[in-house]
C-alpha cells in the first residue's frame, strides 16, 4: 500500500472526523438531517399459493430510533376481485406513512382463477407474515388496521367480523388468531346480491358479471346460500366483539351503489358497534376525493381515538 493510504476506521457516525477542508467558493447548507421520507421495499413475497407468489408493497415510515415502534395498516387495494393495480394507491399510501404508520398493501389471488373466500384469506395469512416480521419492519404488534377500498372495502369488512372463523383462514386461527384493531371501508360491496336493486352502470349478479365470476361463475340470485357467505353483516351480532369501523363512500358511485355502505353501517348501528360513516358528495367511485387532506385528516382522527380506546 502506499504511505498515505489510510486504513478504514470503524467508527459511529458521532465519533466520525468531520472534513476540514474549506475550498474558496464553497457554499455551506444546514439542514435538518432527520430521516422524513418513508422507505419502500416493492415486491416482498409474503405465501405461494395454488403455485402463485403473492407480494407486499411495504412502505415503512421515516426511522430515526432503531427502537420505534409503528401500528400497521394492512391496506387491500380494490379490483373488482379480479387483478389488482397494485400502483394505484401507492402514492397515497406513502403520505399515510408519513404520518407515523406501516402500510403493507397486500396482492391477493383474484377472479375468475380463484373465487370467493381467497382474497379474505390472503389478507389473513399476509398480516400474520408482517406480525412475524414485526421487528424488521418497525411495527406495534398489538396494533394493526385493516383498510381497502371496493373489493378491498369488503375484503377488509369481513376479515374484521370474520376473525373466529376457520373457513376464511388458510392458517389455523387458534394458534395464529388475529385481532383488527379498526376496519376502514371506502366504497366496498357488502350485499353484493342487492347491488342491482338501485341505479348502476354494471350487471353485478349474472355468471357473466364481475361479482359472478367472483363466486365461480353463477348467477348470485340462483345461489344465494353462496352469496350470503360473502356478506359481512352475517357475522356481526351483539354479543361478538368487532373493532371499531369507518365507512366513506360516494353519493353518485356508478359501480358500488352508495346503498351498499349504507346497509353495512345500519347493521354495525344496529347491534351497538362503534362505526362513523361519511358521504363523499358528489363523488363517483374510487377518486381522488377520498384520498384528499379534509378525507385524511378524519381517518387519522379515527385511527388516534381508537388507539387510544385500545389502550
């Protein structure tokens, strides 16, 4: 080696020598070098299922303190059950973090491949892989919320009623149960038979629909046995514990009828469960309304007050 070679020190950033040389001309910028951006780690495989790995888009937020803990969203982008785009909310998701949370938003398998109950439980066996991984990823363990919007509205509505029973998990819930601490619906299904008793601009119930190919193409009024499975209201009574729920949906949806949201908060209304509902007025489905700052803001406040409500 030559004689100024200077061998690697190993030191921490506080003990590191800062550089003393001062060329003429240079500028000096002070800043605050906090950690504010959060961090996103794409395509994390989460379960192979039916021979199909299925990922995670995990944002985690801006870590300054190896020590802190996050709660965690489980976040169910919507697709009328079939593929998702699992981009499209991602930039809103990222401004979530920010404000002090793990998101995970989770691929599940989709019609007409898969039909009705593999979404519930790719949402099931996904939080469970990221409650395993909870020191990795900066998370409260105690704390978790499922949120989605259209088909990832229902998905999140009945995984949160649906947590004591074992046909909507692939893993055995007495030895991984699970336990939401909120549910977040924006503009989901509940009763998906009644979606064509109001104004729509979709068949929602033939063998042909999106929602039939979702049951393994049939018509939903000739089985309604089947399609009652589906519908979150089934499995809410007064004596079930349910976490706490926030239910937005716009009043001129053309593919969700607004009607939809409101059976489900009737139902939560009506067997004494914690539930605040917004409309979106004027609001056609899944815009960016609901992902605007006035939208935010009445989700953190709902996440906060049922933090502390848990605690």
């Amino acid at each position: 080696m030559p004689s100024d070679y200077i061998e690697p020190i190993d030191e921490s950033y506080e003990d590191f020598p800062k550089s003393s040389l001062n060329p003429t001309g240079l500028k000096s910028l002070k800043v605050d070098l906090k950690n504010n951006y959060p961090k996103v780690d794409l395509n994390v495989p989460y379960a192979v299922k039916d021979g199909k790995e299925l990922h995670l888009q995990i944002i985690i937020p801006p870590i300054n303190h190896p020590q802190e803990r996050f709660p965690l969203i489980m976040y169910v982008q919507g697709s009328a059950f079939h593929k998702q785009d699992l981009g499209l909310h991602l930039a809103h998701m990222i401004e979530v973090a920010k404000h002090g949370y793990v998101v995970a938003m989770v691929e599940y398998r989709y019609a007409p491949e898969h039909i009705f109950p593999v979404q519930v439980r790719d949402l099931n066996t996904a939080t469970r892989f990221m409650l395993e991984h909870s020191n990795q990823y900066h998370i409260d363990s105690k704390n978790y919320i499922a949120w989605g919007d259209s088909s990832g509205g229902h998905t999140v509505a009945l995984a949160s009623v649906t947590e004591d029973k074992q046909f909507f998990s692939d893993e055995d819930i007495d030895v991984f149960p699970l336990n939401f601490k909120a549910s977040i619906d924006f503009y989901g299904p509940t009763d998906i038979s009644q979606m064509n008793k109001v104004p729509s601009t979709q068949d929602h119930v033939t063998e042909h629909s999106l929602e039939g190919e979702l049951f393994g193409s049939i018509n939903l009024y000739e089985n309604p046995d089947i399609v009652q499975k589906a519908n979150p209201i089934n499995y809410i009574s007064k004596d079930k514990t349910i976490p706490p729920f926030l239910i937005m949906h716009g009043d001129k949806d053309r593919l969700v009828p607004f009607q939809q949201s409101c059976l489900l908060y009737e139902a939560l209304k009506e067997n004494n469960k914690i539930v605040e509902f917004y409309r979106i007025d004027d609001s056609d489905h899944a815009t960016d309304a609901f992902f605007t700052s006035e939208a935010l803001e009445i989700v953190f406040a709902f996440l906060k007050e049922t933090d502390k409500d848990n605690n």
